[in-house]
C-alpha cells in the first residue's frame, strides 16, 4: 500500500525517475510472497528485460503512468477486499495493456 501512495505523489515529470523504481517494487513484492519456487525463478529470469521494457514504455508513452497506477490501485483494492476473481481481471488487463504497448512500439522489443 506504501508503494502505491508513493507512486501516486511521483507522479510528476520530476518524480518520475523515483516512481519507475517504485513501479518495480510494486511488481517485485508480489514475487516476494509467492510461494511457487519456479514462479519465483521464471520472474527472476525475465525481470530485468521486462522492468527496462516497462520503464522505457512508461517513461514515453502520454498518460501510460496514470493508467498504470490506476491499474495498480484497483489491484490492491480488489486484493484488500479478498476479491481475487477481479484482481486477476484487472491484473490480466494491465498486461495486455502493457503489451500492447510494446506491440505500438515494437523497436522495444528488439533486441
């Protein structure tokens, strides 16, 4: 919840170094509690690409940070609440939303 007040007052062009190392937290504290060993290892494996794709996105696409924190805001939530059917919902559109990202910039993905 810290992680996701915070994101939300680095909003700004001058905060927006401090909120993509957020961003990152924000996705690496659910791989500190899973309990699953090869989700944990997977997630280890393409985290780096995936959190420099994520920023790189973030960083250049208008508004694409509001929409994710917004995404991530309604995660929480719905996670607070103990409603994981809308927390995987939401959580499955934050990654097609992220992916189509990469899809409108595919040089991203290059490499």
């Amino acid at each position: 919840e810290s992680i996701v007040k915070s994101m939300r007052k680095d909003m700004n062009k001058e905060g927006m170094k401090h909120y993509l190392l957020l961003d990152d937290s924000f996705h690496n504290s659910f791989f500190n509690y899973c309990e699953n060993r090869y989700m944990k290892d997977t997630y280890r494996m393409i985290n780096a690409r995936v959190s420099a794709l994520r920023n790189l996105i973030t960083g250049s696409v208008e508004s694409s940070h509001q929409l994710s924190l917004e995404h991530h805001e309604k995660i929480l939530k719905s996670l607070k609440t103990d409603k994981l059917d809308e927390s995987v919902q939401i959580l499955e559109n934050h990654i097609i939303n992220w992916l189509k990202k990469v899809d409108i910039h595919p040089s991203y993905a290059e490499g």
